[in-house]
C-alpha cells in the first residue's frame, strides 16, 4: 500500500484547484463523489454515484469482486456526471481494529529561541519514532497528527515558534488500523482501476463535515452509525482525541425485523424506513403494518403487526447499540462538562425518533449530523448517510499537518527522548483549556 508523501511545508500549503475524488467503501453501500477543490474555498461537487453493496461485512472487506464491481460503478455513475476520468481516489476505513492513542517525543534545543528548523526536527523524531513502534506491532498508520506542544513543562502550547527553551516536546495524536484490512480495501479499488490517494478513518472524515469549531473546542463525540459498524470519535480543544469503533450497526436493525417477522431483509430494511421509529406514541398499539411472508409461493399468508410490537424490536437493538456507545465515550474519557454533546450521523440516524432515544441513553445532549462545507453537493447525498463521503472530500481539500504522509527520517542527534505522555494525559490537557 502506498501513498504520497509530502515535507511539513507542502503539507500545509494551499493547492492550486484541482479535481479530488473520494469513495465511501461501507457495509451496505457504495457511494463516490466528485469535487473541484483549492484549498481555500469550499470545494465544489460536480458528480455523484452510489451503488448498493454486498461486498463488506462489518466495514471489512468479505468479497473482493464485489466490493471492486461496486467501487467501479459508483465512480463510473460520478465520472458521466462530472465528465471527468478520474485515476486517485481517497477512500475510508471504517473497521479493522482501529487504535486511537498518544505518542509524544523531546528534543534538546539548549535554551535558544524556537524556530521552524527546530519543530521540523521535532516533528521528524516524532515521525521516526511512530514508524519503528507500529511496525514492530505489524499496523499501519492512518493519521499522525500533533497537538499540543510542552516547552520545558509547561503544556498546551498550541505554536512554540518564538519561544526559549531548553527542551521542547509534542504530543501526536496516532490512529492506527490492522494491516491486512488496508491492504484488502487498497486491493479492491485498484481493481477498480483507481489509484488511493490515502485511507482515511471512517470516523476522522465524518467530522470534517458535521461539526463546526465551536464544538470541536467545546468538546463533542460524533457517533456514525453505519451499517455494519458504529464509530465513536471524541473531540476537544479543537482536535481529535480518540476514536473507537464499534462492530454492530443499523443492518443489525434490519436482521432483528426480518427474523422477528419471518420476513426477507428487503421487506425489513422498507419497514424500518417506513414505518419504524426509535420512539413509541399511544397511537401505535392501533396502527397495523403489513408484513409479506419469507416466501410467497408456499402459502404463506401476509401477517399483520402493530407499529408498536415493530418499535419494539427496534429498541431492543437501540438500547445494545447505544449501551456498547456509552461504554466507549466513558473509556475515551468523555465525561463531565466537556462531554455533554453528541453528534449522531450515519444511515442509522435517519430513523425517526433517533436523537430522542439517544438522549435519554446516553444522558447527553445530542443532535443529528448532515453533511455541509461543500458546494453543489446533491439533495439525494445531503442526508446523515454520506457524512463521511463529503468529509473525505473536505478532509482531502484542506491544507493538514499529518506526519503519516511525511517520509520517514534518519536520527540526526538531537537527542529525541521516549515517549512519556499517556491518551489520558491529553485528555486532561484538553479538559483545563475547554
């Protein structure tokens, strides 16, 4: 698996327009999505696709010829639109073990004044030393990200340039995914004759394009409920703080419908969409659905139901996904006045009643997630199922810091020092400055 790599410098630099495609490779679905980008401004979607899929299983890939014949036409449906031939791609990671944690490495500056040379040569220790420590556990990394900086102790500098010190350190935020699942998702759309740009965690990309600064400063968890997978990131202080995912999602709904009324999944995914809710009224003890039998041709006579015996499947599965959502936010530290708010996103927010439910599960202040920052993007793609797809635009368009895509240095004595902060140190830092 390989993809660019770039200097600090060109990392951050604004890009001239170009075309940036992306494709969100997900459990049930296969979407792509074309855009114009700077940089600077908005970018702006000038072709859509979506094709169903069947390839995946819990945002892995289970069937390679058909995750690549879904890839291929998703990006041939946006390409027509777009009248554009697109050869890169950046696509999304939503499974595959990944591990949200917190390196930090120490330089020796002898007391001058901090300059560019200095957190370049930081920064590359830093790079250096995330490579030897996640190839020894056979991972890769998807993002490297720093994020506050210490000068001789003191921490939560946001930019040390300018300052005198003897020691300068930074913490990096590393998320890190099984090998075998990127190369598996590499393999598949290069069989779909498309070159990957990057990979970009489900979970990063899904708060490019839900949450605003305020939050991310404020403190926010956004909770993407997928198909397959449910993908928990925490925010604070202006930057990510952990992710965590979660192997359970909305098509988990759609198997408990279709199994508690011996009903085909086709008919259970239209009954959840149509007439299921997250939350009950008085009203649906009356009201009857109609449900088709698993096979027609054997006799079978259609069988009716209240809406209310439907909603109650339905909350039978809620209250598992939103017990096991809990559970991650209070591991990833997400708790007391900085953990109040909740950004639901994802297919599975579209259920009716959804945001209520999930605010008395998780005692927390909670809204849904759609998509914005993107100019042009359709009414059909403009709904909580393809967040992430305009997040890997935006992510992909905005100048970033990410030392994964930086190429990896040789030591060149400046004393670089052994990691010495923990994921909950950063936690607590981000907890003083909100």
């Amino acid at each position: 698996m390989a993809v660019a790599v770039l200097s600090p410098s060109q990392l951050l630099k604004p890009r001239t327009e170009r075309v940036l495609a992306a494709v969100d490779v997900g459990t049930s679905k296969v979407a792509a999505l074309i855009a114009m980008a700077d940089g600077e401004t908005p970018p702006r979607v000038i072709g859509a696709g979506v094709r169903a899929s069947n390839g995946l299983k819990r945002g892995l890939v289970a069937d390679m010829a058909r995750t690549e014949q879904a890839i291929r036409a998703a990006m041939m449906q946006a390409e027509k639109a777009a009248g554009v031939e697109i050869e890169s791609v950046i696509v999304n990671l939503s499974a595959g073990n990944l591990d949200s944690d917190v390196t930090s490495v120490e330089i020796d500056i002898a007391g001058h004044r901090i300059t560019d040379a200095d957190v370049t040569a930081l920064l590359a220790a830093g790079r250096a030393r995330i490579d030897e420590t996640i190839s020894r556990a056979g991972r890769s990394t998807l993002h490297a990200e720093p994020t506050l900086y210490t000068i001789d102790g003191l921490e939560g500098v946001m930019n040390p340039r300018g300052f005198h010190a003897d020691r300068l350190a930074v913490d990096i935020h590393v998320l890190t995914a099984a090998t075998p699942p990127c190369r598996n998702l590499d393999i598949a759309v290069r069989q779909a004759h498309l070159d990957v740009e990057s990979i970009v965690a489900s979970g990063v990309a899904t708060s490019m394009s839900v949450l605003n600064d305020e939050e991310r400063e404020l403190g926010v968890a956004v909770v993407e409920i997928g198909a397959g997978v449910t993908t928990v990131a925490v925010h604070g202080g202006g930057m990510l703080a952990g992710l965590v995912s979660v192997p359970v999602g909305a098509a988990d709904i759609t198997a408990d419908i279709a199994a508690s009324f011996a009903t085909k999944r086709s008919v259970a995914e239209r009954l959840k969409t149509l007439s299921g809710a997250a939350t009950a009224a008085p009203r649906d003890n009356h009201d009857m659905i109609d449900v088709p039998p698993l096979d027609p041709d054997d006799g079978q006579e259609l069988r009716r139901v209240t809406r209310a015996e439907l909603i109650a499947v339905i909350r039978a599965r809620l209250d598992q996904i939103f017990g096991d959502v809990d559970r991650a936010l209070r591991d990833l530290g997400f708790a007391g006045p900085a953990g109040r708010q909740v950004v639901l996103t994802g297919g599975g927010a579209e259920l009716r009643g959804i945001a209520d439910f999930a605010q008395g599960a998780l005692a927390r202040n909670v809204r849904i997630g759609r998509p914005r920052g993107l100019v042009g993007l359709p009414e059909a793609q403009s709904t909580a199922a393809f967040s992430t797809l305009a997040g890997l635009i935006l992510h992909g368009s905005a100048p970033r810091l990410d030392l994964a895509r930086m190429p990896v240095p040789q030591a060149r004595g400046k004393n670089a020092q052994a990691p010495r902060s923990t994921f909950h140190r950063l936690l607590e830092t981000l907890k003083r400055q909100i």
